[in-house]
C-alpha cells in the first residue's frame, strides 16, 4: 500500500496542483478544505499518513500552524510541510524541523519538501 499525504488547503486549485505533484511522487494524496476536516482524517487512519502538507492561512478557528503543532504532539511520525503566500512564520511557531515552502511553488520545491519529509 502506497503511503498517503494530506493536502489541507482552502484553495481547491491548489489542493489540485500539490495532489498531481504527490501522486507523480509515488505517494496517495487525500485532500482537506479546513484543519478540521484534516484532523478528522488523520484520527480516522493516522498510520496511514506519511506527512500532511497545510497552508499556514486557513479557515476556521485553527490555523494550519496550529493544525501543525498538533499534529506534531499527538501525531509525531507524521510530518508536516507549510506552505504560504505570506511571509515565513517567525522562529516557534511551528514544530521545529517543519519544512516551509513559499507560493508560489514549483514541482521541485514539493517534490523535495515530501522527499525530505519522507526519509
């Protein structure tokens, strides 16, 4: 069975784009619209998540830095990858070692946050 990444992201276009991206990467991706729907999945099957990537600016009454520091509490062997149009989020607010990768993003920029990610 493939290991699977979680695409959370308001922007459907962008869920899209990281999904081809992930799927090329030999990974399954599954997509979620708010940190809540994300969080809902990953208690369903965590042993099935290699890694979550999330938008930092979400929806919601939590934010994807948020979604990341609980992930990395409650959820530790699943890593998490930030992503954002905004500026890089100051020095403790995500779990440390947490890749961050700017929008606009390429291919490569994705492909070796989750290669990172993945080892």
């Amino acid at each position: 069975m493939r290991k699977a990444v979680l695409i959370v992201d308001d922007e459907p276009l962008v869920r899209l784009d990281i999904a081809e991206i992930i799927r090329e990467g030999g990974f399954e991706p599954y997509e979620a619209a708010n940190t809540a729907e994300a969080v809902a999945m990953l208690e369903a099957a965590p042993e099935s998540f290699a890694a979550v990537i999330t938008d930092i600016e979400m929806p919601g009454s939590r934010s994807g830095a948020v979604l990341a520091n609980h992930i990395s509490h409650r959820w530790p062997t699943i890593r998490t990858i930030v992503i954002s149009g905004g500026r890089k989020p100051l020095g403790g607010v995500l779990p440390y070692g947490t890749p961050f990768v700017s929008k606009p993003f390429s291919k490569r920029d994705i492909a070796a946050a989750i290669s990172c990610t993945a080892a």
